[in-house]
C-alpha cells in the first residue's frame, strides 16, 4: 500500500504533551522530506504524523526485516552481550524471569537463559521470529505488547525484568509500551530500556546514516539520557541505573517498577540545544562524512 493511501494520526509530545515543536534541522534532506520535530517545551524529538501500532509492527516484520535478516551478527550479539551484563551487575539477572517486548529471534533471551539462568519468555509480532524463538526453545506470544493484553492468556505482575531493546524507539505509543511493560512486571521488578546513545553526546555516525528514508513513523523517537529518564519517570519507573553512554555506543537505564514516583520532576533538554546539536552534526557530517553518491 502507498504510504500516501494510509491512516495517520498527528501526535503531541509523548513526554509533555505540548504541541509546540520545531523541525530537526537538515533531517529532510535524509528522509525523503520526512520531517522530524524537537518539542520547544521539552527537547524530546519524535515523529509527529504516524500510523497504527499494529501497522508499525507489521512493516517492521514484513519489510524492513524482511525475508532473510538475522540479528545473529557480531555487533548485534556484543551490545545485546553488554546489556545482559549490565543488568546483572545492576539488579540481577540469574535465576530471574524474564520478558523481553520486541524480541526478535531471541538472541538477548538465549544469552539470559545460557548465562544467566534465566527463565526467558518473548512478546514479538514476527511470526517468523516466533518460530525461531519457539525452535530455539523460548515461550513466544505473537503481536504487540497491545494485542498481548488485549487476549485472554495474558498473564499480570509474574516478571522480574521486562527488556525493551531497540524497540522502544520504532513503536507507535512509548508510554503504551512501558505501560504494558509495568503490567507484566511484579512489584519491585524492573524494566530495561537500551537505544543507540546518538543525542547531545560525542558524534558517533555520520547524520545520513541516522537518519533513514524507511516511513519516518517506524522510528517516532529518539532519545537522550533525560528524555529516557523522563520517560520512565512519567511512565512509574524510578530509573536507578544508568549506563556510562557518554562514551558508548549504547544507552541503556534501568527502571524499577513503582505504584506512584516521590516526584515527577525530570531533567529536560533544552530544545535550542538539541535545534544546535543536529546543526553541528550536519557540518561535521558535511566536512568530513558526506553522504556516499
């Protein structure tokens, strides 16, 4: 189907709920006049025009992984690797049950089982990526973290770690996500959410390869260590581990789960921060990484 043809909804920030935003500088060049927006009150940047979480979820599964993508390569098993390790040595994994939402072939879960002795299950709207997952001997429900509660197996509050893994960023809803994420979790669990640590942090790429000419809604957002942090603040996590991602390709925070948060107050970027940022990453990029012909 023609992306002109298909249902768009037009969001606020996810974060504030401000509908005051600005465009990411330059971004179009990138996305096939795809714009992306800064929101003025906040600094959290998102992609305002999107379609369905159902949508978004199959796209993901049907065109852009398509028939033969593995995420069985070197860099893929050494951040999901780190990320592991990091949790353990944050909070725990051995022994632990655990629920990873987007979990692909199941590469994190296998590492969590084999290492850690953990009791892995995975949420995964592939169906090809169910089987793997079920081949490989881990318990799979097939579709979103939406439609898994909108069923009747769903099961409440029997996890101790829920993992979103360079998911959270590629869905239509963040807070519906960790929303859910909340429900499987038991009280005192934890959610860990781990991205690419790309904003108001050392250029790691160059901008053309960030940015991307897939739908620009199949990654509405992206985050910088306040915007994650206030995110799962807002969402009824207390993050108590963050990762040194200053320096580091990943991003990653841990959540603990809680009824109510002491406070709601997080750290916000300043949006002409954020506006300067990309303008800087576009000269650089210009300078010395221009884009292959």
């Amino acid at each position: 189907m023609s992306a002109a043809l298909e249902d768009y909804a037009q969001f606020p920030c996810d974060l504030c709920g401000s509908t005051d935003a600005v465009e990411v500088p330059h971004a179009r060049e990138f996305t096939d006049d795809q714009p992306v927006h800064i929101c003025v009150s906040c600094g959290f940047v998102y992609v305002k025009q999107r379609r369905s979480a159902h949508r978004i979820a199959e796209v993901w599964s049907e065109d852009i992984f398509g028939e033969g993508y593995t995420a069985a390569t070197p860099a893929v098993a050494a951040r999901l690797t780190y990320v592991a390790e990091f949790i353990d040595q944050s909070v725990g994994l051995r022994g632990k049950s655990v629920c990873e939402i987007g979990a692909g072939e199941g590469e994190f879960l296998r590492i969590a089982r084999e290492r850690y002795d953990a009791a892995p299950f995975g949420i995964e709207p592939s169906p090809a990526n169910c089987k793997a997952l079920e081949d490989g001997g881990v318990g799979a429900f097939c579709g979103t973290i939406e439609e898994y509660f909108a069923g009747d197996d769903a099961r409440e509050g029997w996890a101790d770690v829920v993992t979103i893994l360079w998911t959270l960023e590629n869905c239509q809803d963040c807070r519906a996500m960790l929303a859910g994420a909340h429900r499987l979790l038991r009280p005192g669990g934890y959610v860990v959410v781990a991205t690419g640590s790309r904003l108001l942090v050392p250029f790691k790429k160059p901008l053309w390869a960030y940015l991307s000419t897939n739908r620009a809604d199949t990654h509405s957002f992206r985050f910088s260590a306040n915007t994650l942090q206030g995110l799962l603040t807002l969402s009824r996590f207390d993050p108590v581990h963050v990762n040194r991602y200053l320096d580091n390709d990943i991003l990653c925070v841990v959540g603990e789960r809680v009824e109510a948060p002491e406070s709601t107050n997080w750290t916000r970027d300043d949006y002409l921060d954020v506006h300067s940022f990309f303008e800087r990453w576009y000269a650089e990029t210009a300078l010395y990484y221009p884009a292959p012909s």
